[in-house]
C-alpha cells in the first residue's frame, strides 16, 4: 500500500476499562495525522460486567462498510479474547476482500498469557469470514515499557 494515497480505516474496538480504546484513539489521531479517513467504531455491550459474559447483548455493533482497513483492538479477558468482541465477530456476515489488523489489551506482563490467544482467535475469525491478516500486536498494560510497547503498536498497524 502506498503511503502517498489517503486510505479509508476504521478502528473498532471493545473496551471495558478504557486501555484499549486509549490504544485505538491513538491509532487514529496517528493516521489522521498521517492524511487517511480514520475513524474509531465502538463495539458495546448492553451489560459491560465481565461476570455478564455468558449472553452478551450488543448495545452498539459498528457496521464494516467501504474502508481500505479495519483495524480491530479488544481486551483479554479470562485469558481469551473477550466475549464482547467474539459476539461482534459473529454478527458479521463477512469480511472477505478487506485487509484487517488486530490488536489485543492485556493487564497480564506478557503476551503468553493470554494476548496470544485473543490474537490468534481475532485473526482466525476474520480469516474464515474471507479477510486477509496485515498486522497484529498486543499491549501488555501490567509491563513497564507499556508506553514504548503502545507506541511499537501504533507504528506497526499505522505503516499501511
């Protein structure tokens, strides 16, 4: 993808404590500032509690349209990516043709315990709805190079 052509991105993100969403504005004011139509898509669920995981009810469900790219972020929750963000990922009839990136949150200091699998678990889903897989990071919050490890993940899935 040349850089010189503004693209058309959508950041969407499931955010229970804020981290990820933080991680996701920052992707967006980084391709904004770079030329391309970013915008943040929130995913919310009815009932954000992580004890109300069992059935998630989308209260907002961000629908893929005409982007150049999606880029998805979500948090790790029971070391799994979270049931807010799988139930989102089910409501989506396809994504073939798109070009995606994803991004987990995770409290835990390293990505094994956990970050791993929701990625793994983003990236399997969207490749069987037809997408194809750019980029993917996960951003360790409990580390003390969180920042510098936040920045890495902007600069990864902002190099279009």
């Amino acid at each position: 993808m040349k850089e010189d052509v503004e693209m058309k991105v959508a950041v969407i993100v499931h955010s229970h404590t804020g981290n990820t969403l933080s991680v996701g504005e920052k992707i967006v004011q980084t391709l904004v500032s770079s030329g391309h139509d970013a915008v943040l898509k929130r995913v919310i669920a009815v009932d954000e509690r992580p004890e109300a995981s069992k059935n998630v009810i989308l209260k907002e469900c961000p629908a893929i349209q005409d982007e150049d790219l999606l880029i998805f972020g979500a948090p790790v929750r029971g070391f799994a990516l979270s049931p807010v963000m799988k139930k989102y990922f089910s409501s989506l009839e396809t994504l073939s043709g798109k070009a995606v990136e994803c991004f987990a949150t995770e409290f835990f200091p390293f990505a094994w315990m956990g970050g791993n699998k929701a990625i793994k678990t983003m990236k399997d889903i969207c490749e069987e709805k037809g997408a194809t897989i750019k980029e993917t990071s996960v951003v360790n919050w409990s580390r003390k190079d969180r920042e510098k490890k936040i920045e890495e993940t902007v600069t990864k899935l902002c190099s279009l």
